[in-house]
C-alpha cells in the first residue's frame, strides 16, 4: 500500500500489484466486491475491520482504479472497474490454493460459473494450450526492465554458469 515499502516504485510488476492490492484487507473489499457488497456498510458488516482502517482501504482502491466511488456524497455505492474485475483470475487462483494449503481441500466457498459448474483449478498454459508447471517457468527482463534489472538477472545468469 502506498507510503508502507514505497513498492510502486519497484522496477517490477508484481512489486507495483501489490503496492495497489497486497494488503489483506485490501483482497477482501475486493472479494465482498466480487460477492456484491456496494456500500461501506455491507463491507464492514462482511469484515467486521475497523472503519477507519475500511475507509482508508476504500479510498486507495479508489485512488488506484480498483473500485469506483459513486451514488450520494453521504451514501456512496462503491463498484468494481474494469481494472478491479480483470483480478477475477488472481483472486480465483489465490482462493484455490487456499483450498488445498489453508482449508484441507474443504472449501469453505465454492466458485462456480453462471450455471454452477465448479471451476477447475486455474493453471498456467503456453500459446498452444499446454499446462506449465512451476519447474518449466522462466523470467527475462521485459521492455520495462530498467539497468537494476536487467543487472540482476545477468548476475543470476552468471552465478548459475558457475555452478554448474
């Protein structure tokens, strides 16, 4: 979250993510989102959290295009963005783990698609539709890799070569 780690200015996508949502509180307004919570009200009743701390997490989801604050200055109605839907499969992916890790394979929520077919585990699949598992994934600099970057996967490179 902004002003914590300063991750946003992290030469790295995942880093600059969690800088917008990597708070748990933060993934949970945008789960109840997801369930259809609108107004401040229904997320504190889901969550229980303090309402400072909810208004502070709503006003960031905001301020990073995440959720959008509509309806009456005094009731706001509070709705995803188009950006905060595009998480659907990271949110889906992270519930699944913890299905297996966190809860025992006994989910305490079932995701379903609209005619309440369980979703299959979300997984990672190249251009021609091949599962990749963990052990076949690997990371370049991409055209956003500054020289700190591109520094530090030429010395993993290098490390590697020495140990082999």
């Amino acid at each position: 979250m902004p002003g914590k780690t300063g991750l946003a200015t992290f030469n790295c996508s995942l880093a600059r993510a969690l800088n917008d949502v990597g708070d748990w509180w933060t993934l949970l307004i945008i789960r109840d989102a997801f369930l259809g919570a609108q107004r401040f009200s229904e997320f504190q009743r889901s969550l229980g959290m303090a309402r400072n701390t909810l208004s502070d997490r709503l006003e960031r989801l905001c301020a990073a295009g995440v959720l959008l604050r509509g309806g009456a200055l005094a009731r706001p109605i509070y709705s995803l963005t188009e950006k905060g839907r595009a998480l659907a499969p990271a949110l889906v992916a992270l519930q699944q783990w913890g299905d297996q890790f966190a809860s025992e394979n006994r989910p305490p929520v079932v995701v379903t698609d609209q005619r309440g077919r369980r979703l299959p585990r979300v997984k990672l699949v190249d251009s021609d539709g091949a599962e990749v598992g963990p052990d076949d994934l690997r990371f370049r600099p991409g055209p956003g890799a500054d020289e700190r970057t591109r520094a530090r996967f030429q010395a993993v490179k290098s490390v590697r070569k020495v140990l082999k």
